[in-house]
C-alpha cells in the first residue's frame, strides 16, 4: 500500500482567534491547507479555511463561546477529513518562553512551567495551553512542539533585558522579553535567502507592524533590543494597546474613577492604542480612509508613524548604523503610505525612498543610491513553526 507522506500541523492560538497549517514535509515544506477560526467569543464565529489547490476560501458559520468550544469544533473538523492519518508532529505558538532559546517538546514539566508564567500573558498563554491539551487528550501518540515567540529574542545583552525596578523582581523572571521572535526568525531567514549581506554581518532594523505592532534590532543575526517588554502591550502604539505609557497613570486612574488594576488592564490592552486615540476604529485602513474628514484619525496614524520612526532611530544608535530595514506585518507589507510618512526625514540614517516601488509594495522599496536598504517582506509565522517542528524532532526539509 501506498504510504502518506508525513505532514506537520501548525498551530497559532490568538486572543480571539485559532490560525492552523498543514504542511508536507519535503524539500521545501509544502503547505496544503490553512484556515483560521475567527471572532471567538462574539456573534458571527466562522471556521474559513482553504486548501493551497483551491482558488478560493470556504466559510463554515459555528457557535464558539470560548476558546475551548472553538478548539474542539476545529479538532473535529480536522479528524473528519483524516487530517491526523499523516500527521506526525504539531507546532504550537507559544507567547511566552521565557529562558527558553529554542523550540521545546510539550512534556508534563514543561507544561507545568507554563501553567506558572501564565500571569506573563493571560491574553494567550491559557488558550494555547487549552490548544495543547486537546490535542494531547485526543491524539495522544502525537509529539506537540512549543516555538516559543520569545526565544528569538534571548541573546539580547544584559543592559537591554533589565528593567529599572529593585532587583529583587529580577528572581521572579521580571525582564524584558519581546515578542514577534517567530516573525523576526522568519524574516532573518528569508534575508539570508536573498543574500543580504547584513542578515549575516550587519546592521538589521525589522518592523513587524500590524495590529500588534513592535521593532527590533539585529546585529550580526542577533536580536539586541526590542520595543515590546516584559508584556506585548508595551513599546509602539498598536491597534488597541497603549504601548509605552506612564506608569504613574496607574495610580491617578485609581483614585480619579476608581479603576482596578484588571480594568486598567483591559483598557490598556483592548480600548487603547489607535482605538483609543480615534474613537472609531483600530484598522490602520479605516484610519486612513477616514482622515481627511475626522482629525481623530489623522491623529492616530500620525501618532503611529511618529512612534515607529521614533523607535527606528533609537535602534539606528543601539546599532551604531543601519544596513537594512525591513517592513512586515499586515501594516507594513501592505500601506505604502505609512512606510513613506515613517520614512521621511530618515535620510540622515541613509534611507532613500522609491515611491514608485513603494506604491507597489516592492520587495525593495529603496533607491539604487540609498545606504540602507529598505525592503518589503511578506512575513510567515505558521511556515517557521513548521520549520521549528521538523528541526526538533528530526523531520528532513530542507530549511
């Protein structure tokens, strides 16, 4: 009898939201199916789904109040059409990981690890714990692989990680982490791929901007500092989260309306950010659509523009230069004009816009003459979870 050849299942557990992949393991990986479960939690969840030969996606309507309902609704669609029958292995996304450097086999004590850092990131380490054990109480026999989002970003020096509160917290693993590391990785990769010579030996700066949004600086393929900190809601504005923001607001908060710290987190993470600052939407293209006639949009993405040019230069001195920049992200790869307005005025670091390949979301967006590259990468989280998966448990592919 004919064998299946072996195939890997990505998964990507956000706040509201289920991304999943499936990939034949080759030389290159080939994915034949992805979809994602959406708006958990509210009115109008639908699993969409496509597979790579089709031309278009497929919508199914479900009722999923919470995450575990859209867990086990996505688990039985896939075990109805015998996705499991090949699959060999099963990548998670995870948020957190602290120390951890690199990808990680999902075993009892690491599971409990996890359990306890849950309080670094109660937006999604719980649903991506609940992801985990579904699939272990269903499937077992299956190897499931942690890809840790903040593993890219361990090599960071010292001087970046500290935060500037009494030490003693240092023993409680309070730090900074950054995130985005499984895009950052992804986008390193594919830098070595075209022959970037800074992806190597060089000055890197990569903006991962979408409705998370964060920055980070890479020397010599080596993350030094990044905008987000020991949470994703600190460091650049995004969507709904504040970023960086006082921390004295705490405090007037409380004994101004009489906040508690869970609703100063819910604010901070859900009514902020471009949200917060328009008072109509936390989509960047609404915001633009919208600015000419509401100057509380025009604000919001003034306000984004001036931040990630802000911390572009910031990272420019932690690198003592800059050789590349990359955008990425749903922001990022696709508005051109939030990559000009972030770019003017950069021309000291030796950015020289194309406007005529930047209108087109060119793969490089900077002119024969500029210093510094700036280039325009569509960025893959589940392909390098698939990646991560083959390379811990010995999968041959050729990344």
């Amino acid at each position: 009898m004919k064998t299946s050849p072996p195939r890997v299942l990505t998964i990507n557990a956000g706040s509201s939201s289920i991304k999943f992949a499936v990939y034949r393991v080759g030389e290159p990986l080939s994915l034949e199916l992805h979809g994602k479960v959406d708006r958990i939690g509210l009115e109008g969840t639908h699993l969409i789904f496509q597979h790579t030969a089709a031309d278009q996606q497929e919508s199914l309507p479900m009722v999923a109040p919470d995450h575990a309902a859209a867990t086990q609704f996505l688990m039985q669609w896939l075990e109805e059409r015998q996705v499991f029958d090949s699959v060999k292995a099963v990548g998670h996304r995870m948020v957190h990981g602290m120390a951890h450097a690199e990808p990680a086999l999902i075993t009892t004590k690491l599971v409990g690890e996890l359990h306890r850092i849950t309080p670094y990131a109660p937006n999604h380490l719980p649903q991506e714990l609940g992801l985990f054990q579904a699939l272990q109480s269903r499937h077992p026999e299956l190897p499931q692989v942690a890809c840790f989002d903040t593993s890219f970003h361990c090599t960071m020096p010292r001087v970046a990680k500290m935060l500037p509160i009494p030490r003693r917290y240092q023993a409680l693993g309070v730090q900074r982490y950054g995130f985005h590391g499984l895009s950052y990785a992804y986008l390193m990769e594919e830098l070595v791929r075209m022959n970037d010579s800074a992806a190597r030996k060089g000055r890197v700066i990569l903006a991962h901007l979408g409705n998370g949004a964060s920055l980070a600086a890479v020397r010599d393929g080596e993350s030094l500092d990044t905008s987000m900190s020991f949470t994703p809601s600190s460091g650049l504005v995004m969507g709904t989260r504040t970023g960086d923001i006082d921390p004295g607001l705490i405090h007037y908060l409380a004994d101004a309306e009489g906040m508690t710290t869970a609703q100063f987190q819910h604010m901070v993470n859900h009514e902020s950010g471009m949200l917060g600052i328009s008072e109509t939407s936390s989509d960047m293209r609404d915001l633009l659509e919208q600015e000419a006639t509401d100057v509380r949009s025009a604000e919001a993405v003034a306000l984004f523009c001036y931040q990630a040019k802000k911390w572009i230069g910031a990272f420019s001195a932690v690198l003592d230069g800059l050789d590349t920049l990359v955008f990425s992200g749903g922001i990022g790869e696709n508005l051109p004009q939030v990559r000009t307005r972030i770019c003017q005025g950069l021309d000291f670091l030796g950015i020289e816009l194309d406007e005529k390949r930047n209108a087109i979301s060119a793969p490089v967006i900077s002119t024969e003459n500029s210093r510094a590259t700036v280039r325009v990468i569509s960025t893959d989280e589940e392909l390098m979870i698939a990646r991560s998966v083959c390379r811990a448990i010995g999968l041959s592919t050729s990344k």
